[in-house]
C-alpha cells in the first residue's frame, strides 16, 4: 500500500499561468523560513490544507488558532501559490509528496514550480546556483542571473520535482543554497529569498523583519519535529 496524501481546498483557486512554491524543509530550515517571510511581506491566505494518514497528528497554534502543519497559501493577484509545511517529511514520503504537488499544479496550470535544497558549506559560500527540469526552465534560471548546474545530485523532493517535470513537461527551477547548518540560519533564508524573487516577479521578502520570523518560525518547526519523533517512539513501540 503506497501513502496517500490528501489536499483539501478552502475556497475557489486561480492560478492558471502562475507559481507554485515548494515549502518543505530540507537540509535545516531556510526553505521554510524563507517561505513564511515571503507570504508575511506580501497579502497571502490559506486557501487549503494538506494532510496524511502517516502524517504526525499534530496541531501548530498560532495567535491561539489551530492549525494543520501543512498549509496552502495564494496569493490570486502575484498568481503565486505556497506549499508550507512544518514538517520535516521521512524520506519515504519524498516521491509521493513530489508527486502530490506535481498533480495539483497540473489541475491548477501552474506555470512553474519552484523549490530549493541546502548544501552544507561551513565556508560561507554564498553562490545561488539553479537547474531546471526542462529548457524553458532553464533558460529562466539564466534570465536570472543564477549560475546554472551542469554536474551534481538534487537529493528529495526537489530531485523528484525535476525528474518528473521533465518527464512530463512541467516547468521546475531547484535553487541550490549554501548553509552552516546551525541555528536560524538567517543569512541563507535571506539569499534563498531574494533568489526566488528574482524567478518569480512580484515576489518579495522584508529582508528586515526576516531575522525576527527566522527565529519564530525555526522554534515553531524544532518544535513540531520533536513532538513528531516523540509521537512516533510511541505509536510505533
């Protein structure tokens, strides 16, 4: 039996000809807060959740409101949605999950997908790097004045996104970042940031205000990883 992953949708969507951006974490936290800053900068609204049977029950409470740990936010005027999530997914869930996003993008006639994947690099590296699923794609990478990749491995969720998309034509830009791995790594989230606005106009981040939701929302996603761990010990004891 494969997982299922479920999305349910709050209200009517509009994106045909639009983004879609990948919020899961991955290497430490900075897709994710990055992600948050941007839907904090601009006027986006949940417009869905996204939940699993194998997914850790758990509600995040913020401003004294539950909430699923995978949301969709959109913003209809940026046509620009989010997949943000709070959970750091189990590797075996890295296909279905790409999959699942690469479904409701096609329904929706999202235009691009764009996600991201860390690289430790203690040495303060700070080159942004991108590839593409297909040519189109890889042009905007260009366009944007990213180094593109020409040799290397994209491990997860967002080595899943390419290789579909380029199966299926899907256009799908992997930004590739440099972190320490340690803390709220700040100054990566803000690159990352800065980076997907340069491949999606209209997109925008409060570079200042972005240290201050670096550091609420790694606390919110430490937090819900180890509630996960915990709730596994002992469903699977």
């Amino acid at each position: 039996m494969y997982p299922r992953i479920r999305i349910k949708e709050l209200k009517p969507i509009n994106l045909e000809n639009g983004y879609l951006i990948d919020g899961f974490p991955s290497v430490g936290f900075s897709s994710a807060i990055a992600t948050e800053s941007m839907i904090h900068t601009s006027q986006f609204e949940q417009v869905g959740i996204i939940d699993s049977d194998i997914f850790p029950p758990i509600s995040v409470v913020k401003d004294g409101k539950p909430n699923y740990p995978t949301r969709i936010f959109v913003n209809e005027d940026l046509k620009i949605g989010v997949f943000l999530s709070y959970l750091t997914l189990d590797q075996s869930l890295h296909r279905i999950t790409a999959k699942t996003m690469l479904k409701w993008a096609k329904k929706h006639k999202i235009g691009l997908i764009v996600s991201s994947v860390a690289i430790k690099s203690p040495d303060g590296n700070e080159e942004m790097i991108g590839i593409g699923s297909t040519d189109a794609a890889r042009q905007k990478v260009k366009d944007a004045g990213l180094k593109v990749l020409e040799h290397g491995t994209v491990p997860g969720i967002p080595g899943m996104l390419l290789n579909e998309g380029s199966l299926s034509g899907q256009d799908v830009i992997v930004i590739i970042f440099h972190t320490d791995g340690n803390g709220p790594d700040f100054k990566s989230s803000a690159q990352l940031c800065i980076a997907m606005s340069q491949l999606i106009p209209g997109a925008s981040c409060n570079i200042p205000s972005l240290q201050q939701e670096a550091e609420k929302a790694e606390a919110v996603i430490k937090e819900t990883e180890e509630e996960s761990k915990h709730l596994k010990d002992t469903m699977y004891r």
